[in-house]
C-alpha cells in the first residue's frame, strides 16, 4: 500500500491533469483504508472535479463508492455504486465479489442494490447467444 500510494503521487506530480480523476480515487481508497477520513473525503472531492465531463467516469465512481465502503459509509458507498451502475458499468459480478465492499454487505440499502443489480445481471445474460 506505501508502494501504491508512492507510486500514485509520483504520477500526479508529473501528471496532475488525472484526467478522469482516478488516480485521486485510488488514493482516497488508500486514505480510507488507514481511516483518514478527512484526507479520504478531499480526495474525493478532487477525483470529482477532475472527471467532470469523462466518457468514462463509472470506473472512478466505483472506485469512490470503494473508498465509501472502506470508511464504512454505506449511503455514500450505495450512492455511488448507483451512479456507476447507471452510468456504464452495471458489473454485478464485482460488486458482489469486491473485497473493499465487505464493510457494506450487511447494509440493506447495499443488499437491495445487489439484489437489484443481480436481477438485470440475469436479465441480460439471457439475452446473450
């Protein structure tokens, strides 16, 4: 984790357009994961500005929802696992399967979303050949 963190703020140093936002996410992922809450949040804010307006910004949604579940803010996890789901990656093999999650399992907003996200995961693997 000291590793990833290094090797993410050397990236921003010499890139710190972080087009997207993503690698602020992950580092707020690594703020939530040693409880620094405050460092997590601005973070997050910042992942937020810099992906205003990607194509892509799902994969950064997950990853705030991942910092949420982390710091055990299910609201904040479920909303932005929300957002990730409708805006491109309705992956429920991950959200169900994610490590980071596991703070969140026994909330039921997050089981109502599994549940949710597992019923149009069916759906559409029924439309597969």
């Amino acid at each position: 984790k000291d590793d990833a963190r290094a090797t993410l703020d050397a990236y921003l140093r010499t890139h710190p357009e972080d087009t997207g936002g993503m690698n602020n996410a992950m580092l707020a992922v690594l703020a939530a994961d040693r409880r620094d809450l405050s460092l997590m949040s601005s973070l997050i804010s910042r992942a937020q500005e810099k992906g205003k307006g990607f194509g892509h910004f799902h994969h950064t949604a997950f990853t705030i929802a991942r910092a949420y579940a982390l710091a055990g803010q299910a609201p904040e996890a479920v909303r932005w696992l929300e957002q990730t789901a409708a805006d491109g990656y309705p992956c429920y093999p991950v959200f169900a399967q994610d490590s980071a999650l596991d703070p969140i399992r026994r909330d039921a907003a997050f089981q109502q979303f599994l549940s949710v996200q597992r019923t149009r995961w069916e759906a559409l693997k029924q439309l597969a050949p």
